[in-house]
C-alpha cells in the first residue's frame, strides 16, 4: 500500500493511475495485414523481453516455412507498447519512499523528517566549554529545550524536543535535567557522545498552498487557533491546539507572528511544517523566557 506526504498527493497519484488504466483498457489491436502470420505475443517480464509485444522475432527464424524477421514484421505489424503499470514511482531520495506526484522532490520535506530509530552523535565543547544546550526532564525522559545558534549541538544536528537516550554510555532515563546537564559538564572536551532519538511528540504535517499563496490556518502566539474550511491545512489533518515548532525544517520557536508569517509567505508551494501539542509545548519551554527562545534558539535552516 502506498504512502503519500499529502492529500494532494494521494488525489492525483489516482486520477493519473485512473488515465493510466484506461489508456491501457482503451489501447487498439495490432493491425495485422492480409496473409501475414502474427505469433504469440510475449508477455513482460519473460527474458530477452523488451518494450515491445514482440521482442524475440528473430530468435524464431523461419517458422512453419514463414519469414518472420524483424524487418518483415516491422513493415507489416503495429508493435504495441507495453503499459507501464507502475503509474507514480516513489522518488528514489524520497522520505520513506513515498508517492509524491505533487510535492516531488520537495527539499523542505526532507529537512523536517523526523526519521524513526535511534542515533549516534558526537559532540565537543566550544571555547567556554560549553555544547549549547539545554535539557528538560518529561515523564521519566531528558529532552532537548534550546539549542543555542551556532553551537557544537546545532552544528551536530541537534533539534528542539529530541530525546536524549544515553550521555557517554550511561542511560538517561529517570534524570532530573540537573543531572543531565551536570553529566554533560563533567565530559570530555573532545568527545562526548550522545544517543539520541528524533523530536518523539512532534510530527510533519505537508501542505500546499492555493492560488493566494495560503494553506489555510490561522495562528496566534505560534499556535494554531483554527483551521480554513477546506483548506489544505484541513484536508491533511493539521490540528487546532498545536504549536508550530518548525517550517519547512527551519526552526520557529520564540519568534514573533510577524516573523513566522515573513517564512510563511516566503516559503514554496510546498510546506511541511512540524508541530507539536500544546499541553507538551507549554510543559517543554516551561521557565525559559521567550525573549531567550527568540535570542539564542537556533533558527538557522538545516542542511541535507
């Protein structure tokens, strides 16, 4: 069963199978001439087939006292194509080999994926022998709350709301944050290594916008309030009650609406943005000031 990134997706992916099926249902015989011999066609998939009905004339030589060499046949048969019933491929460097006829190869839905398994990172610390982060402790796990811009974290690739699995082998579940942070005081300068697994409470929602240049919700504070009736926002399940957390990958956390609205309306066509509840939003950047989220969050757009 395919995935799609969106509801457009998914639309088209069946209206272009839909054409597909019925050109193929709808395709004319071969015209065959009068007195010519017509052999058995060959079926794809069978060796030496090609893109055509009749592949391995040549190999059948003079049949039946009958010449059927390629250029004979050629004058007399219409060769048909055979149908590819493989209407849209996943791309190749799609996310999760996904079936994406309108969205494509849309980078801004790679530098949002939140990739499923766990992963290995190896930080140092900078001058001030610090690694730019900050940790929240949330049902028994460290979770990551700021990473500072320009910090070993954002240069490793760390995000907001990663889960923090282990500090240099030792498990870090149960910690308080202050353990957490007193684990990564005491660490080497050079190596510290972290398990880490992917943003668990956010996930992607892919949109495209209309001919207005929107996807239909309405914001407020970073949160969205309520959704445009059937808007794309709305038809690929985006809920009220969420905090945006990133755009097209980029992270948005502490920023005004107005800035939020200039990368909005800046964005593609195509926009994937991260979201995450509000009840774990508010419990997750709960004592840090927004003016620290705006000032030292890393908000720069990641590489992929």
């Amino acid at each position: 069963m395919s995935l799609y990134p969106s509801l457009e997706d998914l639309k088209v992916d069946k209206v272009i199978k839909a054409q597909a099926q019925f050109a193929q249902t709808t395709t004319p015989m071969p015209a065959i001439t009068e007195g010519t011999y017509q052999p058995q066609a060959a079926t794809a998939g069978m060796p030496g087939s090609s893109e055509c009905l009749y592949p391995n004339l040549e190999e059948l030589g003079d049949y039946m006292g009958l010449a059927l060499n390629s250029d004979e046949v050629q004058k007399n048969l219409a060769l048909v194509p055979v149908a590819d019933n493989q209407v849209a491929l996943p791309s190749g460097s799609g996310v999760g080999g996904m079936v994406r006829p309108v969205t494509g190869a849309d980078i801004g839905i790679r530098r949002a994926e939140i990739r499923p398994g766990l992963r290995e990172i190896i930080l140092c610390k900078d001058q001030d022998k610090k690694v730019g982060l900050r940790l929240r402790a949330i049902d028994n796990g460290v979770f990551v709350q700021l990473v500072q811009a320009n910090s070993p974290a954002a240069l490793a690739g760390l995000r907001f709301g990663d889960q923090v699995l282990q500090i240099n082998g030792q498990n870090s579940a149960g910690w308080s944050a202050d353990k957490a942070h007193k684990a990564l005081k005491a660490a080497s300068e050079t190596r510290i290594e972290l398990v880490v697994r992917d943003r668990p409470f956010q996930r992607t929602v892919t949109m495209h916008k209309d001919s207005s240049g929107h996807v239909g919700f309405i914001y407020k504070n970073g949160k969205i309030t309520s959704l445009v009736k059937d808007g794309s926002a709305a038809r690929n399940g985006l809920l009220t009650e969420h905090y945006i957390c990133e755009i097209n990958g980029q992270n948005v956390i502490g920023l005004k609406d107005s800035q939020i609205k200039d990368i909005l309306t800046t964005s593609p066509t195509t926009m994937t943005i991260t979201i995450m509840p509000k009840f774990v939003y508010e419990h997750m950047v709960k004592r840090m000031s927004s003016g620290l989220m705006r000032s030292a969050m890393d908000h720069s757009v990641p590489e992929v």
